[in-house]
C-alpha cells in the first residue's frame, strides 16, 4: 500500500464520517492506529513511522477544518496513555502522565503526533465525542457513553479494518419522554398540574 492510497482512503472515510456527524466546536476525536495492521501484519510487530506520518499528516487538517482536537492513543506498553496538546488537557481537566512515546512504546501514530502537536502531553483518560480506529486497536474505553457507531463507505485503511464512532447523551426517562425540543407541541403542565402546585 503505497503513501497517496492510504492517504486517499483516509481522506474519503473521514468525508463519509464528517457528512454523518456533525461533532461541536472543540470537540475531542480519538485516534487508535495499528501501522503493522496497516501491512497487513499482526498489531505491534512491523511498526511503521512512514505510514504513522501519513495517517497523521492527512488526519489533522480534516479535523482542524471541522474545529476538532485530536487524541490518539498509545499501545498496551503505555497503558493505552493518549496524547494530546496540552489545551486540551488543561481546559478539560485531564491529569498529564509523564512518557514520550517511541515507535515501539506509544506507536507511530503517536509519535508523528508528537512531532506535530503544538505541546503535547500524554494523558491517562479522555471522553472523547468521537473516534476511528484503524486496525482493530480497541478505542471504546475512551469515547463518551452512550457511543454510536458510523459506517462509512472505506472498511479498510491499507489492509487494517477501520471503525468509526460517535456518541450521544444518555435517553433517559420513559415513554413520556422528549428528546428532541422541536416536538415540543404541548405546554410543559396543562392547568390542571398547574392549580395542584
């Protein structure tokens, strides 16, 4: 899988992924990334700083034009640490571990981040609104309940399969429950509910 395929791919999923979630201002988007998957290759065995560029290269613009930060998390070797710019972490309270990721310890993913990043810091744990995962490298743990998963016309970046997700507040409440303000045709008490008060 040559740069400008992996490229166009990711490109072409993450325009699927934007013209079905629209995540707001300042939101947080999760990225895990196998490179090794990439090839083809069992996670972790064949890490590759190339295509880790790549990925990271093509990714930040797309989120940048949408508003959205990105966190990408490291392997199992950092406990799964994830690295973001330190603005994030400040304005939403996350506590910076002490690691710089390495191509074996963190990914290559990470570490082209790290070279892109502003002022990266790694963190232990996120909420992010939303996430892709290029190669099966388990990123539920750090997206918002309730999460909601998007299809996107790309399965695969290089030989890796790719998920996506987003996520949404909890429904809560029951069958009388509204959840969307533009079907509210009713007053909030009829007079009835008004005199008992």
């Amino acid at each position: 899988m040559d740069a400008n395929g992996i490229r166009k791919q990711l490109q072409e999923a993450l325009n699927d992924y934007f013209r079905n979630v629209e995540l707001k201002k300042n939101s947080l988007f999760v990225l895990g990334c196998s490179t090794s998957e990439v090839l083809g290759k069992w996670m972790g065995s064949d890490s590759n700083q190339s295509i880790g560029n790549e990925i990271i290269e093509t990714l930040l613009p797309i989120l940048n034009e949408h508003h959205v930060y990105l966190a990408v998390q490291g392997c199992q070797h950092i406990n799964r640490a994830l690295l973001v710019e330190r603005e994030v972490a400040e304005r939403r309270n996350y506590e910076p571990v002490s690691v710089i990721p390495t191509l074996h310890a963190g990914g290559a993913a990470q570490v082209a981040s790290y070279h892109q990043f502003t002022d990266p810091v790694e963190v232990e744990h996120i909420n992010a609104e939303g996430g892709m995962d290029i190669g099966d490298t388990q990123i539920g743990m750090h997206v918002k309940f309730v999460q909601i998963p998007i299809k996107t016309s790309i399965l695969n970046i290089g030989k890796a399969h790719t998920t996506f997700l987003s996520s949404r507040p909890k429904l809560i409440g029951g069958a009388r429950a509204i959840y969307d303000p533009q079907k509210i045709d009713e007053p909030l008490l009829s007079d009835k509910e008004k005199i008992s008060l």
